[in-house]
C-alpha cells in the first residue's frame, strides 16, 4: 500500500556505496627530494593496481607485477593478455591464470613448453 505525496526512503544496499582507500603517504616523504623518487613511483605504482579490477589485482599480486615471459613489471596502462593455462575461460581460478604483456607468438610458445613441463 502506498501513499500519495510520502517519498518512500529505502536503506542502500551495501554494494551500491563505493569506498576508496586511500594510501598513506610518509610524514617525512617530499615529492621533490630526489632520495624519495623511488618511493613515489612505487605509490604510483599501488595507487593504479588497485584502480583496476580486483581479479586483475590479484593475478598481477601472485606474479609479483612481472610478466612470467619477459620478467619485465607489468604496470597498469600496458596492455596485458590475460592467459588462461587450461585453455578455459571459465575456469578463473587464480593459479589457472597467468597475465603476460601483448608480446604475440613468442609468448604463447613460452606458456605453452611451460605447462607442458609442469603436467606429464
């Protein structure tokens, strides 16, 4: 039953209220001191891994950031391919994935020899 005129207020649903966590910076940390550079590139760094999905996050975390075929960091505006080693898509566990920089050919051969020797 619904009355006229009377503005129904609902509760959100949890998933609907976005929380942003930020990353804290060092009380002694200065952008412009050269022996703090690589601290800030680092926080760069975290600050654009977790703007992109969780799932991504988490197979880049378990990678250490590198990129298994050219050990070369993965970083978040690359382009990335997302390799599953099943060859199912649907299976999305994070040890059946692997995320490799767009390197073509050379890097599907390398996955390839590399699941062959891990199943015999």
């Amino acid at each position: 039953m619904s009355l006229r005129g009377v503005e129904r207020r609902s509760n959100p649903i949890p998933n609907d209220i976005h929380t942003y966590r930020h990353i804290k910076i060092l009380g002694e940390a200065n952008p412009f001191d050269a022996e703090w550079h690589g601290y800030f590139q680092n926080r760069e760094k975290l600050i654009k891994m977790k703007s992109a999905s969780h799932y991504i996050g988490k197979v880049s975390k378990q990678q250490g950031g590198k990129c298994p075929h050219c050990q070369q960091l993965i970083q978040a505006e690359d382009k990335h391919h997302l390799h599953y080693l099943d060859g199912d898509k649907t299976h999305k566990g994070i040890k059946n994935v692997l995320m490799l920089h767009k390197a073509g050919k050379k890097a599907f051969a390398y996955i390839k020899s590399q699941h062959e020797q891990v199943r015999p």
